[in-house]
C-alpha cells in the first residue's frame, strides 16, 4: 500500500507481486502513516464539534475492520473513560 497524501489516493499492490499495476482509490482527505492526531482533529472534527457546542446536531463515523482501533482512537484507552465516571 502507498498513500499519496497530496493526491488524496491510496494505491494498493497485489502481494508478492510489486510489479503489479496498482488499483488506487481517490478520497477527499487522506492521511498517512506519519500523520498526527492534532492535524486530523483539526481538519476532520474541529468544526463539528464547535457546531455541537452551539447547539447543532453532528455526527462523527469511523469506519473499519473490527479490532483496528476505532474505538481507541475516538474515545482514547479505558482508564481515561474509566477516571471520567462518576463512582
């Protein structure tokens, strides 16, 4: 796999054969390995959750593979939900 973060593409390699013609994907935003959280925050959910906090309804979707971590990186490891609730 290769993400072209200026092109908004990832393209996608058949294994065991590098030679292959890549299959590429185009999105609106796409972020790679080195990406870090602030920077996606700021460009994906900044202005969702201003709007919330003036009242709008909004709606955050993370899509993936079970197990890849979705949860995690909406809502942060356990002990932080953990030390947020009320004994």
């Amino acid at each position: 796999m290769q993400v072209d973060e200026a092109a908004s593409q990832i393209q996608l390699f058949k294994p065991g054969e590098p030679d292959s013609v890549p299959r590429s994907f185009t999105f609106d935003v796409v972020y790679g390995e080195q990406s870090q959280q602030q920077a996606v925050y700021d460009e994906c959910a900044f202005s969702l959750v201003e709007s919330v906090l003036e009242g709008y309804n909004g709606t955050m979707f993370a899509y993936g593979q079970t197990g890849c971590g979705k949860t995690h990186t909406m809502m942060g490891p356990v002990s932080a939900l953990d030390a947020s609730s009320p004994d």
